[in-house]
DNA sequence: TTGCTAATTAGATAATATGTTAAATAGCAA
DNA sequence: TTGCTATTTAACATATTATCTAATTAGCAA
C-alpha cells in the first residue's frame, strides 16, 4: 500500500514536526537542521523516510536542497485515515 | 504528548485493520483474531498497542473481552494529522 | 585545482518493535 | 473442585529503527 509508509514516518514526533515546518513553503535542510538538538545526518535519514513516504518532495538548488509538503500525498493519508476510523467525510471547502 | 502514542499504533497495518472492523461496532478479541493469519498473542499484542494509545476500548463480558473504537480519540488524531498538514478543517457534518 | 559550505551515505551500536511458543489468568459450568 | 474456553502475560529470538561519528558527494568560487 503507498500509505503504508507514509504512515510509518508519521510515528516518529520529530518527522511530524518537520512536516508542520513546511506548511508554509519550502525550507533547506540547513534551515530544518537549526529547529533540532540532533546531528544533521540523523535529520537527512528522516527527510529520506518522509521522501520514500512521498510526504515531501526534494528541489536542489546551488548547494541547497529545499523540502516541501507534497500536499496531495498529505490529503490523500488524511482521507485514509478518516477511511480507517469511518470519519464522516466532508465535500466542502468552507471558513 | 497524548497523540504520539496513536500515530505509533497506527504505524501497523494490522493495527490500522483492526481498528476498521471496529467501524461497525465492538467485536471479540477472538472475533478479530480469526481474520488474522497470526498467532493470538500477537494479536493481543496489538490490542494492547491500540489501548495504551487509547484508540480503543475493553470490556469483559463473560470470559471475552469486547473492544470497542475510542471515536473521541479518533477524532481527536484526524484533527492532529490536520494540524501536521495545514490541512483545512471543515465544520459541516454533511453528505 | 583548491578550499569552503551543504548535505548525504557508510558503518557501528543501542533501542524498539514484531512475532513465536509456553505458561498463567479469568470466567463459567458440571 | 475439575475441566473447558477465551484471552493475556512471560520469555525469548529476530528484525527494524534511531542515532552517532567519520567519510563522501556535490556545488560554487577564487
């Protein structure tokens, strides 16, 4: 199952934290890297789990290599997980 | 944080699984082990996994033992995955 | 080329998760 | 009590995950 991944990176707190960061755009690794008393290769192996979950999407540029949000990966693990629990889904995109 | 405990449980497909034939109503562990190609322990394994995150419920009846989906809590881990995506919340109960 | 910065990959190790069989617990009924 | 059924707990083996330091790759600029 492609979500099967996608809901494996979610269990760990820190990738779930890196995934908020990049509601808003993109962000490098550096600038990700800066948010956690952790060294940067343990970050780089969680970008490459949410990457191989296709949660986030990588873009280098110079030497800089930008994450962003894949946000259709993200709608499609939140309606599996409404399928999961039954959750009413709702058609409107209101408020 | 009360959540980090579910999105572990629901790292597991079979977990994930269990939790859908919970949809519908309380089944027996026994009732939920017969779909499984696995042993009951490892089962009850999972149940336990599931409980301690609060997804769900146990009640003994005789000598089974019913669980039941915690739908509070299930709720309360769609919101929280809303909230890791930026995803946008919806107020009607419609359709 | 050399040097610098950004980031990943390699390799080791510790911690956690998953599954098994065997044993224990709990309820019910003869 | 004894015996039967349902289920969990214990003990343990193995697989996976998380983390670190050290080494490597990649880009850019003098």
């Amino acid at each position: 199952m492609l979500n099967s991944k996608a809901f494996k990176a979610l269990a760990h707190p820190v990738r779930r934290d890196i995934l908020k960061r990049l509601r808003n755009g993109r962000l490098s690794a550096g600038e990700i890297a800066e948010a956690y008393d952790m060294s940067k290769p343990s970050l780089s192996t969680h970008f490459a789990v949410l990457k191989q979950a296709r949660l986030i999407q990588s873009e280098r540029k110079g030497n800089h290599i930008y994450y962003r949000l894949n946000v259709t990966v993200a709608d499609e693990v939140v309606s599996a997980l409404m399928d999961v629990f039954g959750t009413q889904k709702d058609n409107h995109k209101e408020k």
